[in-house]
C-alpha cells in the first residue's frame, strides 16, 4: 500500500488568493486521518490536490516519494476519491456507475459486476441496483458514490464529507467501512464537519484561517 505525503504546499484556485499556506501532512497506510473545518476552511482544496485535481502553486505531493502528477496519473497510482458533489451519471443505473468505474480501472467485466455487488450490498443498495441515479433520493446517491469508491478498491481513499445526507444508522455504516479500507491497508483521508465522524478516526487535522493545526496528530 502507498503512504500520500502532503510537503510545504500552498494552495488556491486559478491563480486566486492562497486557500491554504505552508500545508505538511502525511496519510499513511492503514489509517484514517480525519480533516476538518468549518465551511470554506480548504477541506475540499485539499483532497483536490491529494487527488491530482489541483497543482499546488508550491511545494509539492508525494506518492511513496514521488510527485503525484495529475489526476490520470493519481488514478493510475490508485488514488481514489469521493467528491462531495458524488460524481455520478445520472443516465446510469446505481450498478452501471459502480461498473463502468471498476472497468475503466483496468477490472474485469466479471469483476465489474462482483465488486458491484459486493459494494453496493453493505450500503443497503442492493434493492436500487437497477434504478436510475435520478430515480434515488439524495442519501442513496451518496451511498451509490461511497459504494463506486470502495468498489475501486484503492491504495488512497480520499472521502469529502460523504456523509452529509445520511441518518445516523447510515453514517455509522460509512464510518465502519471506511476502517475496513484502512485495515485492507489502503489510507484514508475523511474530510468531515462532523465531530463524532472526526473522533471515530486515528488523526485529525483542522483548517483554519488558511491554515491547518493538528487536533490529534
């Protein structure tokens, strides 16, 4: 499994006023570090540059010591994330979303259609394999994209608040799945609001005022 590290990096948006300034954080395998903030404090930010999404204007993120690159590159290096905004194809069923991702991944179609049900099963999606994006509620959205998430079965997880639209039993569920993938070896980055989520992880670092302080290094 593969250690993402985080190095003296500064972070904005189009060449914008800095998000985050001077930012070094390790994710190391087998854990889940949990990031947190209020809204607008660079949660999102982060995972994007973790992601290969956003190039920091300096510094610089690593991979088991090497540049990251872009998000091809992120990808191929089995940096999975799970945007906020879920990502999916709403032409698509639950099940289609999930195994075109495993696919387009390098799987199998036979793995495609294994790992489908094997995510979409412990999120209570079993029922909805077959529904269109758009015929679910917003909670089953979001556990369709945690479910294409795992499915992946990464080195790095990247998770941005994902479990904003989901009741307390569903939250849990989450939060147990996410120590699966840690204990698998992959790490876990968790960006949440939540402090109870926060406090079931191994770390927390909180952002603030562009920059971050270690809650529980």
């Amino acid at each position: 499994m593969k250690t993402l590290a985080v190095d003296g990096v500064d972070l904005s948006w189009n060449g914008g006023p800095p998000v985050l300034t001077g930012l070094t954080v390790t994710a190391r395998p087998g854990e889940i570090l949990a990031v947190t903030g209020t809204s607008g404090a660079g949660k999102t930010t982060l995972l994007s540059a973790m992601a290969g999404l956003l190039p920091p204007a300096s510094g610089v993120v690593l991979i088991d010591g090497d540049p990251l690159g872009d998000r091809d590159r992120a990808v191929s290096l089995g940096v999975v994330l799970i945007p906020q905004d879920n990502g999916l194809a709403a032409i698509l069923t639950a099940a289609e979303n999930i195994a075109v991702a495993v696919i387009a991944t390098g799987g199998t179609p036979a793995e495609a259609r294994r790992r489908t049900a094997e995510a979409l099963e412990p999120l209570g999606l079993s029922g909805q394999a077959d529904q269109l994006i758009e015929e679910l509620s917003g909670g089953q959205q979001q556990r369709t994209a945690i479910a294409r998430g795992l499915a992946l079965r990464g080195d790095v997880l990247l998770a941005d608040e994902i479990t904003s639209e989901l009741d307390a039993a569903n939250r849990q569920r989450v939060i147990e799945l996410l120590r699966g993938e840690a204990t698998r070896g992959a790490a876990v980055v968790f960006a949440t609001h939540d402090p109870e989520a926060a406090a079931a992880c191994d770390r927390e670092l909180h952002l603030a005022d562009g920059a971050a302080v270690w809650a529980r290094p």
